[in-house]
C-alpha cells in the first residue's frame, strides 16, 4: 500500500473555489503515478462561514488540524467581511500558532510565459523570496490616542525580535548556500530608525557564518527598481514580512502574471503542518467566471509535494506545468481563452501522457 497524506484543505473564498478542487485534481493524479495517496480534510473556513457564524472557523479549528501532515489554501478575502477581520481571523492565526516564519515565494520565468519586460527571456527570470511571515510590520500590537479628535493619533508597532530575525536570515543562507550562493536582503535602514539597523546588524552578522555566500543588502525602493530593471542578477532575497509581501507580488508581475505565482508557508522544525497557497488572492473581480489560473494552486501543491517528500511527483508536476505553459490552453490572464477547470485538465493530462517518462527519469 502507498504512502498516503492527510491535507487540512481551505479553499477560502472567491476563486480558491474554482482554484483548489482543480489542483487537487493534479495532485491526485501525481499521487496515482507515485504510488501516494491523499485524505482532503475539506473545511469550509471563509467568508461566507463568517457570515454564517461570526468567525471565519469555529473555535479550536486549529487544534483540529494540528496533526495534519500540510494544510492546503485556495484564497481568503471578499467583498462584506472587512480584509483586516478575514486576515486575521484565518491566515495569519495559521502562519502564527502553527509558527510558519518562512514565507517562501519563488519567482521565474517559466517556458511559455510573457514577461512585461523588454528582452526577459525564459529562464532569465529565476530567484526565490524569502519573507519573515510571523512578525516584524503586520502587527496588531499598537495604541490609539484622542479618538475622534483633531489630535487623534495611531501608533502601530512593528516587533523584531533577535530569533526571529536570525531565523529567517538563517534559513535565507542555509537556501541561497544550495542555489547559486548569491543572497540579498531588503532594508530601510535610512528611513525607518531602529527596527532595520537592527535588522541590517543581524544579516551582517549571519553573512560571517557563509562566507560562500555573496551577501549583499539593498534599500527597498532601490531594490524594487533594481527587480524590474535587471531581475537575472537576484538568487536569493531576504526580506522582512511587508517588504516580502510587496516584493513577491512585483516579483511575479515582472514574471508575467501574478496567476501562476505560489507561495509556501513553511515551519521548518516540522513541529507544525505547513501551508501552501498561490500569491493571487480571491479576486473576487473574476469569481464565477471560470477563467482563473489555476498554476499558482497547482504549483502551490508542487511545493507541497516537495515539502512531504515526494520530489518525483513535484518534479513531474513541474514538468507538466511547463508543458501546459508552452503548448497551452491558457487562461485570458495569459492571453488564451480557456477555463480554470480546462487549464487544469491539461496539467493532468500532461502528467497522465509523460507519466512513463517521469517513472523512468525517477529510477534513473
């Protein structure tokens, strides 16, 4: 009997619904071939729950999903539930009581896709975002004074703290020591007074412990330039968690569409189950219409693949993406005229089709 997994699965709100069950698809049919199987611990935490309850899960949602083996994401957000309630009532209780500090968005330029920019051929876009994703600027630490006055005045803290900043510049070298030893971080140091000095001595420090490493640190909106002016020179980025957020949807713009983009949630001790979701959000703007991508979910569920174990799946899962990609169809996002559902079908089919390839490259 194969390997089987148990995946907490949220398709959330918007096009997570159209997104998920086709990824889930693709997943399954990888896991045929790979001798794995899944139990999609389908729960209905979104919005609409919200509407519903007061909540957007029910209390101990997380106790109930502690000992799954990852959690799988469509979307959170829609119109009626305000987004700091949806966030912080789902995503970020996630990423924090499940103590995912990784953030890990990779940005490339895959065969078939159109970058915006001039001369960016495929494969010359290729970097990975690593974002500090349980502290630093998204806090909800902070104090308002003189309410509903002339002087009313809102203070908002951000919280740094030495494990934490040591922990996701740490796991950023450990990353960049394994690709092609080139690593850069995001700053402010100029402008924001005490949290990116600190966090600048930190790197500096963690930079003497990978001395393979081309270590460097940009200011943000240098480094924003830079990404979109010459993406090829960047390997690694290290980026504090609002910097992170910005950086990896420009990074996917640049890339060709923030469709495709996937992300991972990561806890590295594996105490926690980590989660897995695409860049895109529940756009609402498009949901019902079937004309989603759903690459970022699919590749979302690659990087899923990876983080259980199962490297010939996600590699074959990959393979097919990039396949769908160069041949198509492709969804308007991209330029083509398909539906979420026949994007999807593609990808399985495209594993189904190679499926005897990819066995043999695995035993190779």
């Amino acid at each position: 009997m194969g390997r089987n997994y148990r995946i907490a699965t949220i398709p959330g709100d918007g096009i997570g619904k159209e997104v998920t069950p086709v990824a889930i698809d693709v997943l399954e049919r990888a896991g045929s071939l790979f001798d794995f199987q899944f139990d999609w611990d389908l729960l209905p935490w979104s919005c609409e729950y919200y509407a519903a309850h007061g909540a957007m899960m029910p209390p101990g949602g997380l106790d109930e999903i502690r000992h799954h083996d990852a959690i799988f994401l469509g979307a959170v957000g829609f119109p009626g539930v305000p987004d700091h309630v949806s966030l912080w009532g789902l995503l970020l209780p996630i990423r924090r009581r499940f103590n995912q500090y990784v953030n890990l968005r990779p940005i490339r330029l895959l065969p078939g896709m159109r970058s915006p920019l001039a001369n960016a051929a495929p494969g010359s876009i290729d970097f990975v975002i690593v974002r500090e994703n349980t502290e630093g600027e998204y806090s909800d630490q902070g104090t308002i004074s003189a309410e509903g006055s002339d002087d009313e005045t809102i203070i908002q803290h951000s919280i740094f703290t030495r494990r934490g900043v040591d922990r996701i510049f740490r796991y950023g070298f450990e990353l960049a020591s394994t690709r092609r030893k080139k690593l850069t971080w995001a700053t402010k140091s100029n402008g924001i007074f005490l949290a990116m000095p600190y966090w600048d001595g930190r790197g500096e420090l963690m930079a003497q412990s990978y001395p393979g490493v081309d270590a460097r640190q940009f200011h943000i909106d240098i480094l924003a330039a830079h990404m979109v002016r010459d993406p090829g020179q960047f390997d690694v980025i290290v980026a504090s968690n609002l910097m992170g957020d910005i950086l990896s949807d420009l990074g996917a713009a640049c890339a060709g569409t923030i469709g495709v983009a996937p992300s991972a949630n990561i806890n590295p001790e594996r105490e926690f189950p980590s989660m897995f979701e695409p860049v895109h959000g529940s756009a609402p703007d498009i949901y019902g219409k079937n004309i989603a991508n759903p690459i970022g979910q699919i590749w979302s569920g690659a990087m899923m693949l990876e983080h259980l174990g199962e490297t010939e799946a996600a590699e074959a899962v990959m393979s097919a993406i990039e396949h769908v990609l160069l041949h198509g169809p492709r969804t308007p996002d991209m330029g083509g005229q398909a539906s979420t559902q026949e994007v999807g079908a593609a990808v399985a089919d495209a594993i189904r089709r190679r499926g005897p390839l990819f066995k043999l490259i695995a035993q190779a």
